[in-house]
C-alpha cells in the first residue's frame, strides 16, 4: 500500500481530524473516501457531458415506454 502527504494549513488540518472525528473514521479513510468520490464525480460529470452530446431530444411518454415493454 501507497503512502501519500497532503501538506495544508493548521486550521484546514483540524478540520479535517474533527470532520473525520465526527465521521468515526480515520482521517485516512476519510481522505481516501472524499478523493475518490472527487474522481467518481469528475467520471459522471463527463459521461453526462458525452451524452448530452449526443442527445437526440426525442422523448417518450410513461404510457409509450409501458406499451413496448408488453
């Protein structure tokens, strides 16, 4: 397993040891859940974007989806 250093300011540090507190987590599964929730977000943000763009703006009805699916 990795070993990483975040450098941050004093007080930026005790938010963080007090979220992670008041989370019951370690301040290293608090770190290594939020930077890979920023990652996840940035995958969706761009799958969203690529499908946007490819986005026809046809649409369908409730009553027209149900219809196919019998």
């Amino acid at each position: 397993m990795s070993t990483m250093t975040i450098r941050m300011n004093e007080q930026d540090a005790e938010l963080v040891r007090k979220f992670a507190h008041f989370e019951g987590v370690t301040i290293s599964d608090f770190a290594r859940a939020a930077i890979l929730e920023k990652i996840e977000d940035s995958y969706d943000l761009q799958e969203l974007r690529e499908a946007v763009a490819q986005d026809s703006g046809e649409r369908f009805s409730i009553d027209e989806i149900l219809d196919e699916l019998d």
